[in-house]
C-alpha cells in the first residue's frame, strides 16, 4: 500500500514540478542578468581601452589621429 492514495499524491507531484519549474525560471533570470552586466562592463573597457569614452565629443579621436593634431609627433630629420 503506497504511503498516500494516488489521488492526494498528485497534488504534491504537481506542486513539486511547479517549485522546479519556478527554480529553474529564477535561476535562469539571474544568468541573464550576470551576462547582461558582463557585457556592459566588457564594453565600457573596450572603449576604455581604445581611448574613449562617453564624455568625449563626436569626431574628438578623429583630431588626434590627423597629420597635425591635437597629439600628433612632429619628427624632424637633419
């Protein structure tokens, strides 16, 4: 004879797969948050690491690598 009467023990089967269910969806949220804050991140130091940043004007790194301007090299050969 099984511990409940089948008829009562589906109900807790059923309230189980629904915990499960609701752990796995938690779980999942959490990872997707994580991936989306590493992406960020990772992004903000790609443009870090490329010299720029949010503050910095349109077209600013485009006067820096002109022959001439703002942090160019002047070499003179003599």
């Amino acid at each position: 004879m099984p511990a409940l009467p089948l008829d009562e023990a589906g109900k807790y089967v059923a309230a189980a797969y629904v915990v499960f269910l609701a752990l796995i969806l938690t779980y999942v949220a959490i990872m997707a948050a994580k991936l989306a804050r590493i992406d960020r991140e990772l992004g903000e130091l790609a443009d870090l690491a490329e010299g720029r940043s949010d503050t910095d004007p349109p077209g600013a790194d485009a006067e820096a690598e002109q022959p001439g301007g703002i942090g160019a090299v002047e070499v003179h050969h003599g």
